[in-house]
C-alpha cells in the first residue's frame, strides 16, 4: 500500500508540474468586448503563447497581441487589452480620411470590421521598443491612436494570440492579414 501512495503522489506531482510548465508559456483568454470584430467575437477563447516575443524575438505587423494598457479595471488594475500591431518602431503613422498611411504607404484595412478608420493622427512617429497597436472594430476601438492607451511598450506585452479553441466552429491558428498563410 505504501508504493500504490508513493506512486499517487508522484503522479500528481508530475501533472501539477507539467500544468505550471504550461501555465508560463500558454495563457487562455477570453475576449470581453467587440473592439476586434470581425475577426474576434465577445466570449471567444484564445489561447496566448506568452514566450512569442522572448529572447530577441519581436512582434510583427498583423500579430494579435494581448498587452497591458495604462487604463485600469474596476479594482484599479492594468487592463490587459488585445490588438492587433499595425506600426513597428520607427514608423511614421498617419490617420485621415478614414485611411491608415504608415510610412506614406496606404495600409490595407480589409480585414477590418468597416473597412476605414475614424480620428486623426498626422505623422506620429512610433518609439523605439514600442508598437502603435489597433482595434479590428476600428470605430469602437480604444488603442494607440488615443493616449489612455498610447504605443505599446514591448515589456507591458503579455504574449501573442496564437490560436482559437472556441467557439469550435472556428477552432484553428489565428492568421496574419499580412502575410501569405
């Protein structure tokens, strides 16, 4: 009997370890609001890959990313935002129109819930370990174009939205507009 115990308890400590081993590298999230419509309803829940940006790595252009803001929740702690990376540091951002410039180049914003961008924001150029990030609902989204938000500083990013568990009919990878997938 004092094996079958000793065997049990190895058991749940191995699972135990394996658990917090997964904890550090993968954070699931649920999404609370509808800033990223279309691409991310209120309830999906995501799975975060929290070591995305580790050792050198950085975010890309098009990467859905979860982050802590300088707005505060109702027992005043950092709102974790998600986003997607619009501006890498460096870029010149301009808004108008209803248009996205970066760099003088119009961005694409097909993927966008109404495919334009309210505000005005004339050659803001992004800081150094910093990304301008946006709202896929880009006419509800608060983010980098307002300052309760401003850039994202690459330390307050908590990891990158790496898959969708559900609703399952939409179980799959989380896909980059910008890149050939």
């Amino acid at each position: 009997m004092g094996k079958a115990i000793l065997y049990w308890v190895i058991e749940i400590a191995v699972a135990v370890g394996i658990a917090l081993l997964i904890i550090q590298v993968i954070r699931p999230t649920v999404v609370r609001e509808t800033s990223m419509l279309p691409n991310f309803q209120d309830g999906n829940y995501l799975f975060v890959y929290r070591l995305a940006y580790k050792g050198g790595k950085t975010p890309q252009k098009g990467d859905v990313i979860i982050f802590k803001s300088k707005l505060t929740t109702a027992n005043g702690k950092p709102k974790m935002l998600i986003k997607r990376v619009i501006g890498m540091p460096g870029d010149k951002i301009t808004i108008q129109d209803g248009k996205v410039w970066i760099n003088g180049k119009e961005d694409k914003q097909s993927y966008t819930h109404d495919k334009e961008t309210n505000s005005v924001k004339t050659n803001y150029v992004v800081p150094k370990n910093h990304y301008f990030c946006m709202g896929d609902n880009r006419l509800v989204s608060i983010d980098s174009r307002y300052a309760s938000v401003g850039s994202v500083a690459k330390n307050k990013i908590v990891g990158k939205v790496v898959f969708r568990l559900f609703p399952f009919s939409e179980i799959g990878t989380i896909k980059n507009p910008y890149k050939s997938n």
